[in-house]
C-alpha cells in the first residue's frame, strides 16, 4: 500500500516525503525504489511528533489497531493559515489507523477515509461520463457537418460543367454573329457585343449557380442542394456533356 501510495504522489510531481515504519530496512528499501524522491525516514517511536509537524498524513500500514486517536491531536498546535490552520488526515488503511473522531477538532484537524475516497472516486466519474457525454454530442455534431460539406462538395464538377456549357454556346453564338455582321463593326463596338453577351449569361445562370451552393451544415439543405443538382444536369443534358468532352479528350 505504501508503495502505491509514494508512486503515485510521485507522479504528481512529490519531491520530498517523510516514511514512518517500524523497520528502518524495509523504508530504506522503499526509498530506493524512488531515486528522485527525498526521503526523510522515522521509525514508529517518534509518530506523534512526526505528526505534529506536518501538514498532512498518510495512513498506509498493516496494524490492526488505531495508531492515531483524537486526544494524541487536541493537544497539537494547529498548523500554520498557508493550509488554513488544518492538520489532514488521508487514512487509506483498512481496517483503519486514524481515529475518525479526529474530524471533531474542526478547527485544527480533519480525517478522509477509504470511504470518502469512493464518494469523491464516484463524482468524478460521474463527472467524467457527463463530460464524455457532452463531448459525444459534440462529435457527432461536427461529424454531421463534415458529412454536410462533404456531400456538399458533389456540386463542384456540376457547376463547373454548367458554366463551361454555358461559355461554350456563348462563344459559339458569338462567332455566328460576328461572321453574318462582317467587318463592319470596330474593335470597341465588337468588345461591347462580347461583353453583352457574357452579362446575359452571367444573370442568367445566377439561378442556377446559387441553387447549386450551400454552405450550411444542415443535411436538409444539402439534401436539397443535391436535389437541385441532379434536376440542372437533367434539364441541361450536364452528364452527356461531360461524357462528351470525356471522349474527346
């Protein structure tokens, strides 16, 4: 138990401790388990006045008996107001070395058993499962979105064909049209005709291209973008198009 014990204080950054045993081996023995801890060791004798000088005590032994009873505190001088003129005592023994009574001298002295461990054990973990809970929600949501953008991402290639079919009848009608008018037109007025002609493109595919974004996360208006998709490829024969241009690449 007491080794247990020093392992994890150690793992929580402990630096120095003061082991109480009734075997000076057997604590020597402990500490070199601990190279980076400092251990100042006692042997049982001198319990009391251990004790008394420290702020808080760890019960970890084998005895069958209490080792600390309540007149052995009232006695003590309360410890310094860094640690709120308390002496703490964390009695993980079973059966216990700490008298609980101790608890009666509230004002200088406390006792946490094995007890009170499981109570704070189990409102961490509650804690915890909350926590876990909230961050599940939490996951899902973003899952949601990811998947959202992610089909989201399946009008990009539509657009994109639209626009080019779209450029590609322009440019097309656009050549008929200067062929029939000649050479009779100047550069700035054979510019203004091309720039008509993109203008009525562009506002007439607006419609269109804003039906086929989305940027929200919500399925139903992917769900309704995709919808949308599906109807412009049909209406501008999109999928041929492509398969056509697929087949003179």
């Amino acid at each position: 138990m007491s080794t247990l014990l020093v392992k994890h204080m150690a793992s929580k950054g402990l630096k120095e401790v003061t082991i109480l045993n009734r075997s000076l081996p057997r604590a020597e023995a402990l500490a070199s388990d601990f190279p980076d801890v400092k251990f100042n060791i006692h042997l049982m004798p001198e319990l009391m006045a251990v004790v008394e000088s420290h702020d808080v005590v760890f019960a970890a032994s084998g005895s069958e008996e209490l080792l600390i009873h309540k007149e052995d505190i009232s006695g003590m001088a309360p410890r310094d107001d860094t640690v709120g003129g308390v002496r703490r005592f964390v009695d993980i023994s079973v059966p216990r070395n700490v008298a609980p009574d101790i608890s009666e001298l509230e004002a200088s002295a406390v006792v946490y058993n094995v007890d009170d461990l499981k109570e704070v054990v189990a409102a961490n973990k509650e804690s915890r499962a909350a926590a876990a809970a909230e961050a599940e929600l939490l996951l899902k949501e973003e899952l949601r979105a990811f998947e959202a953008w992610r089909d989201s991402l399946e009008t990009v290639p539509t657009i994109k064909a639209l626009r080019n079919k779209a450029e590609a009848i322009r440019a097309g009608e656009f050549e008929k049209a200067m062929g029939k008018l000649g050479d009779g037109l100047s550069k700035k007025q054979l510019k203004a005709v091309e720039e008509l002609s993109k203008g009525i493109v562009n506002k007439l595919l607006h419609g269109p291209m804003a039906a086929l974004r989305c940027d929200s996360a919500d399925a139903a208006a992917v769900e309704e973008t995709l919808a949308n998709m599906t109807a412009l490829e049909r209406m501008f024969a999109l999928s041929q198009a492509g398969a056509q241009a697929g087949g003179r690449r």
